[in-house]
C-alpha cells in the first residue's frame, strides 16, 4: 500500500514521501523471502522483512511503507504483539 500515483505515502502517519526521506518497506506476508516455486524459506509460517525502500516493492498492494524509524518500530511493535496472541 502507499502508493499514489505520483507519490508514496506513509502506512503509519500518512507523510508524503520526499526525496531526501530514509523511508523503508516491510513485508509480513513473505512476499519478499519467498523462493521461485511459491514457498517460503525453511519453516516459515510468518516473516518480518524490513528493506531500504524500493518503488518496486513498495507498489505491491502487500507491503507496507514507512517513512522512518518511528512508524517502522509501530509496525515491529504490532508485529510483535501478534506474535504472543498468536503463540498463546
Ligand atoms: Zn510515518
């Protein structure tokens, strides 16, 4: 998601993405690890893939765009929390 036509945004706060930005993208579904025949590495059944940021990745309806190191944390933060409801 974030992805305007001309621009990004973030998933978190909403910011409009400039150019001099260290924004980053966040993959939850493994799209990003996951290997030629549609599987994910290993045993994965969840993933956290956080990468610089990448147009490419960041147009895919999956991945989430932040546009720094707080809404990143937002997003581990969450992550994390799901994680120990779900393990419970
Ligand atoms: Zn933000």
């Amino acid at each position: 998601m974030g992805f305007l036509p001309d621009n990004f945004t973030c998933d978190v706060c909403g910011a409009p993405k400039r150019e001099v930005n260290h924004w980053w993208n966040i993959d939850l579904n493994g799209e990003i690890a996951r290997q030629k025949d549609n599987s994910l590495v290993g045993n994965i059944h969840s993933a956290f893939v956080l990468i610089p940021f990448d147009p490419a990745a960041a147009r895919q309806a999956s991945i989430i765009t932040v546009c720094g190191q707080t809404c990143a944390h937002k997003v581990v933060d969450e992550y994390l929390s799901n994680m120990l409801v779900a393990s419970k």
